[in-house]
C-alpha cells in the first residue's frame, strides 16, 4: 500500500472525531460559559460535552470500522491487533484528537481570536499533536506508526484540514470554511 494512502487510512481514527463533534455536538459548553481570568472565555460555546462525547465515540466507530474492512479485504494494519488492544488504541487517539482541538481554541481565546477564527498552523496541528501524544504509549502506536507516517501526517493534514473544513462549510455544517 502506497505511504499516502497508509498514513490517511492510519489516521482516520484521529481526523474524524472534530467531524462527528460538529454534526452530533451542541449542548453545555466544556467551559460552563465561564471567563479565564483575562476576560475572555476559557473556551467557547463550541467545545461541548456532547461533541467531545459523539466525537471521541465517532472516531472510535471509525477504527471499529477500519478493523472490519481491514479483515474483509484482507489486508491488516490495526487488525492484527486483537480487537480490545485496537479499541484502547482508537479511544486515546481520537479523545487525544478533540483533546488537542480543545487545547487549540484555549490557546486561540487567549490570544484574542473569537470562536471560529483563523488560526493557521494552529487550527491545523493542534489535535495532531495531542492525538500523537495520547496515543504514543500504546503498543498499535509504536508499531504502526513509524517516523515517515507521522513526519507526512504533519505534512498532509493541513491540506487534508481544509478540504474537509470546506466540504463542512458547503454542506452548512461549519458556519466558516477553515
């Protein structure tokens, strides 16, 4: 299987957990719409209890998936795993991924950027990172992903960020296309 085609399947699990928090989320606010001491909200009525729920159990849907798609069509990345390991695995990468993404927009109202703004790199790699770091420990991290798979996720999910953020935009899930 092609790098680029590996890395992508690899990294489902982390790249659509914020997707599954955008359509199923809404609710009370992470932050209870409380102000951090400078003022501003600590995060924003955009990071809810129910998106970081619907989101981490929707990134771990998708890995649930990839496991039976990988063992129909005979090919195995987190399938060789047992199916407990690879469900561990899944759940630390994609509460990782909101984790990161929730530590993004923190850092994005501390600098004065409302909910919703641009934040180039930031809005990119923040839930990178954090997926990367909850993930890391475990045993389906350190044997899958090498250092080419994560120095190209790096690489690619800018790109692959915007196309989806934009895609979310046109069909009115976002209300602004980054």
């Amino acid at each position: 299987m092609p790098i680029l085609i590996k890395t992508i399947w690899l990294m489902l699990p982390a790249y659509t957990p914020n997707n599954f928090a955008v359509v199923f989320g809404g609710g009370t606010p992470i932050d209870f719409g409380k102000k951090f001491f400078d003022g501003r909200r600590i995060l924003g009525d955009g990071k809810t209890f129910r998106g970081l729920f619907f989101g981490t159990l929707g990134g771990v849907l998708t890995g649930l998936i990839q496991y039976r798609v990988e063992n129909l069509l005979g090919f195995h990345f987190y399938s060789k795993f047992p199916l407990e390991e690879a469900l561990t695995f899944f759940l630390l990468f994609s509460f990782g991924s909101l984790v990161g993404d929730i530590f993004g927009s923190f850092i994005k109202r501390r600098i004065g950027i409302e909910r919703g703004g641009k934040a180039p790199i930031l809005d990119q790699i923040d839930f990178l990172i954090f997926s990367f770091l909850f993930a890391y420990p475990h045993r389906v991290f350190k044997e899958l992903f090498g250092i080419e798979i994560i120095v190209l996720a790096f690489l690619i999910t800018p790109i692959l960020h915007r196309l989806t953020n934009l895609i979310a935009y046109l069909l009115k899930l976002k209300d602004v296309p980054w």
